[in-house]
C-alpha cells in the first residue's frame, strides 16, 4: 500500500516578520487590477514531489473564480501547470479554494467549492481518481451540499491516522445583503465522502478585527496541542482582504482565537493575507503557500520556507 513519508516535525505557527520578507511568488494573476486573484492554494509532498492546486479569478462581472488549477514541482517555487478544471464543468457560478488530498491508499482528491448560479449558495463537489492527471477528467460528486439556509465552501481537510476530519466555512443564508458572515464548522468521516457534522470550531470575537467572520485556512493536527490559521474580517467592507490569525486546538475540533489579533497581513493596502497552506518537510522545516494582496490590489500566490 502506497504511503507519504511521515515528517520529522510537526510545524509551529509561523514567524510573522520573515513570512512575506523571505518569500517568492508561485503565480501572479493573470492582470494587474484589483479582483485578480492567483490563490487559494493547497499543496502536497508525495515522495519528493511538490503538488499545488489552487484557484484563478477575474473581477466581478468578468468571470469570477473560472477555475481550479493544478501544478507540480520539483523544489516548491517553480511549477509547472498539469491541467485545471473549469467552473463549467460543476455547472457553478464561480469557483473558490479546492483542497487537494492524497489518501492513505495513495488515491487522489480535489474537493472544490462551488456556487449556485443566481444565488448565494455553496457546495463542495469531490473529484476522485488513482493519479493527479486523472483528477481532470474525473466525475464530479456532491459531498457537502449545503442547504436552504447554508452555504458550504473553502474545506480544510486532514487524516489523523484513524478517521478524516474537515473544517468548512459556513455561510447563513438568512438575510440575502449579509451573506458574507461566517464561522468554521468541524466534520468528520470514516472515508472522506460521508461526512458528519460535528459543532461549530471557531466563531468571531464581537468587537474585534474578525468580528464578521473566520474561516480555517490550515489546521496542524498534534493532539492536545493541535492548532490553526484562519483568516478574519471585522467588516462587510473587509471581504476578499481577510487576515490571518492563530487559534488554539482544544483537544476535541473546536479551537479559540489567539489574543491580540491578525497574525500576519501583507504590507499593501488593505492588507489582505489569506488561505496559507502548511506542508512540514522531511528534513525539516515548513513550506507555507499563502494569498497575498499585491501593491496594484491583485492578489498573488506566495510560498516560504520557515523553521519548525
């Protein structure tokens, strides 16, 4: 049975100063202006081999998230596109984050996020098949439908050595101009296709700088001492520009907010820094992906390499 190399180190939460300093970009988006967006990565290591997916955008009103890319790599920096899935192919409105999985049995995933034409609902389909290149042409399937009163995106999804877990962002529908809300809301699974929802992981602080919503970006699983990423915003106003904050792991899928606030932004105005994605190196050390807000107001997919 085909199996990743366990690494020899859990990575810690990242060092602020040295996390946008020490960087390179992986793929700038396609133009210059704001609503451009290369990002939404996830990324794997299997036997030396760097897998990145991730997801393209152009403006409102242009095409929004018209699809889901996926690359491969030799040192982590520079990939070279294998081939992407278009927005049409799921009959969706627009695309956001996938989360690209490679099982213990050494099958793959791509769980990606889909939204409803004409409304402001989400579901995540799975596309399954026994090589990356196959994820292409693979049948797509419901696994998080979402509902009447839900939207379901933006999984993050990781094997603990017995069942998977995943921590989506949960939209209420309710009132139709404030569909941006959201908290992060844990499931598990026996498979990786049928999940059951377990409770809410993380909401918003009242007052604070993600007040409005939270959503996971990358969970590191250690037991008691397990922890998060996710991205926040105090606003409406703060859509598409969310922050990155640490959360502590409680030991049972719910997590709580580190004090004091973002963890890391970009330097550009409004400081947008999103979807980081953690994969620990064998030898030691973390590769971290991440969306970042460019000076032009696009946004562009950046990767580091950091101790721990």
């Amino acid at each position: 049975m085909p199996s990743r190399p366990a690494p020899t180190s859990v990575p810690r939460p990242p060092e602020p100063a040295r996390f946008w300093a020490d960087a390179e970009v992986v793929v700038a988006p396609e133009d210059p202006r704001p609503g451009s967006w290369a990002g939404g990565p996830s990324a794997q290591l299997v036997h030396g081999t760097w897998w990145l997916a991730y997801r393209l955008r152009r403006p409102v009103g242009e095409g929004r998230g018209f699809a889901n890319v996926i690359a491969r790599s030799d040192d982590g920096v520079r990939f070279t596109p294998v081939g992407g899935v278009g927005k049409d192919a799921f009959g969706a409105e627009s695309l956001e984050r996938p989360a690209l999985v490679h099982t213990p049995d050494g099958r793959w995933r791509l769980y990606v996020s889909c939204a409803t034409p004409g409304t402001r609902h989400w579901r995540v389909d799975l596309l399954e098949a026994a090589t990356v290149e196959g994820l292409l042409t693979a049948t797509p399937r419901t696994v998080l439908p979402g509902s009447d009163t839900a939207a379901v995106k933006d999984p993050v999804i990781r094997h603990d050595g017995r069942r998977w877990h995943l921590w989506a962002s949960v939209h209420p529908l309710d009132d139709p101009d404030a569909t941006d809300r959201m908290t992060t809301e844990h499931a598990t699974s026996d498979d990786g296709v049928d999940w059951t929802w377990q409770g809410t992981a993380l909401t918003g602080t009242p007052g604070t700088w993600d007040a409005r919503g939270v959503r996971f970006a990358a969970v590191v699983l250690d037991g008691d001492r397990s922890w998060a990423l996710y991205d926040g915003r105090a606003t409406a106003a703060e859509n598409w520009e969310e922050r990155t904050g640490l959360a502590m792991g409680n030991g049972d899928g719910r997590f709580r907010a580190a004090p004091g606030g973002p963890l890391l932004q970009s330097p550009h105005t409004p400081g947008g820094l999103r979807y980081a994605d953690a994969v620990a190196l064998p030898g030691g050390g973390t590769r971290w992906f991440y969306e970042a807000t460019r000076a032009d107001g696009a946004h562009e997919l950046r990767t580091v390499v950091l101790p721990g």
